[in-house]
C-alpha cells in the first residue's frame, strides 16, 4: 500500500496519525513515515489499514441508510 494512498484514506475518513497508529499497532511517528514512503508496510500491515478503512466505510453507510 503506498504511503499516499495511506494519509488520503485517512484524512478521508477523519482519522489522526495517532489514531491510525493505534489501530494498527505503531507509533504516529511511523504512520507519518508510512506515509511519506520512508517506512515500508508489511503485508500484514497494509491488511490491517485496508480492514480499518473498510469498517469505517461500512459504518458510515450503515449511518447513511438509517437518516433516509
């Protein structure tokens, strides 16, 4: 997962570095470097972000389904 598409999805979905971090188990310092492409994600990292993203997105629908 490349680092731009990291901070992009999650300025998107409202959330911190520090947030982020701690969701998926490193530091805001780390997240930072993520995302300027200075520390390279493992596989199971880039899971973890894409499954964090996926359930805010899921979240988000299912508050959107409920004002209608």
């Amino acid at each position: 997962m490349r680092g731009i598409t990291i901070r992009v999805g999650r300025i998107r979905r409202g959330l911190s570095q520090t947030e982020l971090g701690k969701r998926i188990g490193l530091t805001q310092t780390e997240v930072s470097k993520l995302e300027r492409g200075i520390f390279i994600t493992s596989k199971g990292t880039s899971v973890k972000i894409r499954q964090i993203f996926r359930e805010i997105d899921e979240d988000e629908n299912s508050n959107d389904q409920r004002k209608t």
